[in-house]
C-alpha cells in the first residue's frame, strides 16, 4: 500500500514551540482560545478531539501558479525555521460557497485581478510561507496560512495583510481568524 500523506497538525500544547500572543477574528466568529501551539506532521490522522483544536491541513500542489510566477517565487522564497524569524502568524480561513461555485478559471482571474502573488511577491523574503488545504479534509477552513518572519519585519506583514484584505479575493472571505506567535525557545 502506498503511504498515506502527512496531515499537518496545529495543536495546543502547555509549553510551545509558539506562544500566542494575540488572537483576532477579523471575519467570522472566533477560535477557542489558545496559550500555546505546535506544529506537526502526522501520517495517521487523529480522530478530533475538540470543537476548535487541531486544526488540519495538507501542503499540496499550486491551483493558481504560473511557471513563470512558480519560478520567482522558487528563487524568492526562504525555508520556514529561520533561526531569525521568531515570529509566527496562523490565519485559517474560509472562502464562500459563491467563491466554490465558481469555475478554476473565474477564480484564477479574481485571484490574478487581486494581484495576491504579484503583491506578496514584494515581501519576499522577509516573509516565509507555506499554505496548507483543509477542505478536502472536512475541516472548518478552507485553508491554514503560515507565516515566519523576523521581529522587524512585523509591521511589513501587517501592510501585506490589508493590502490583501482590500482585494475583490477577499470579498470572498466568510471566516478568517489572525493568530500571531512568539517561538519560546
Ligand atoms: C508573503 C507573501 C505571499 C505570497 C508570495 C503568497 C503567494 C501565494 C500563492 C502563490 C498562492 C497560490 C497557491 C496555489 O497556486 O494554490 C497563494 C494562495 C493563498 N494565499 Fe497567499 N501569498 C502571500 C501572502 C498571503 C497572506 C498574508 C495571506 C493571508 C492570510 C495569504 C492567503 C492565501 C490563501 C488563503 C491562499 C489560497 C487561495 C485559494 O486557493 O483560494 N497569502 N498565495
């Protein structure tokens, strides 16, 4: 049998990796708050044990990149675990049965009309990323965004945050939690 692919965890813990230190939602209703997270792979999924934690997601293949724009951001885009990127955010979110509805290359244009990798481009490579699918895995998202950045680089992500937030992608946004960590060690 072939192995199953790893499901990516974000669970509570008491101790770290990641203290939280703030939690929002921006859209939606909120999580269930959270002193402290990890993050790990898991081949075998867990049956869920709670209302809110863990969150699961799979790293999968792109839906919307180019050649050309995968090539960028191959050479852009730094590792996740940077020793100088102590700062972390988690934002889940959901996007409208309207936005599921449409078809790949409706939603290709609106993502495109949006400039989200053009504009996220520009903060490469302060910021590291990786985007995890949840859907297909019945979750409550759609998708769990990770986000690694060094301490001076904060008030960047934040600009990147509204820029995104004030696209026509982002009309499409039925739920989204900002949750922002601190590595504890
Ligand atoms: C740091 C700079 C960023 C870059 C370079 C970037 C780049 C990308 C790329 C290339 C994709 C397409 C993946 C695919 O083809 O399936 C994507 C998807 C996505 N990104 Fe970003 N992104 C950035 C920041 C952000 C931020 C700050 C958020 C907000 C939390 C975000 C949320 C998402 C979401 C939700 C998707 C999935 C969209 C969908 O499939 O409908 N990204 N991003």
């Amino acid at each position: 049998m072939p192995a199953r692919r790893p499901v990516t965890h974000f669970e509570e813990t008491s101790d770290g990796p990641w203290r939280v230190v703030g939690m929002a939602a921006i859209t939606g209703s909120p999580l269930k708050p959270l002193d402290f997270l990890t993050v790990v792979d898991r081949t075998l999924e867990r049956a869920p044990q709670d209302d809110d934690w863990p969150l699961r997601g799979m790293a999968s293949y792109g839906r919307y990149v180019s050649l050309a724009e995968r090539k960028t951001l191959e050479a852009r885009q730094p590792m996740l675990g940077r020793p100088e990127a102590t700062r972390a955010a988690l934002i889940p979110i959901a996007k409208s049965a309207t936005w599921w509805d449409l078809a790949q290359d409706e939603r290709r244009a609106i993502f495109e009309r949006s400039a989200h990798i053009h504009t996220g481009l520009g903060y490469l490579p302060a910021i590291a990323r990786r985007l995890y699918q949840s859907r297909d895995l019945g979750e409550p998202f759609d998708f769990l965004t990770w986000f690694e950045y060094a301490p001076d680089d904060g008030p960047a992500f934040g600009e990147l945050l509204s820029r995104l937030r004030d696209t026509e992608e982002w009309q499409y946004v039925v739920r989204e939690v900002d949750i922002r960590l601190e590595r504890t060690s």
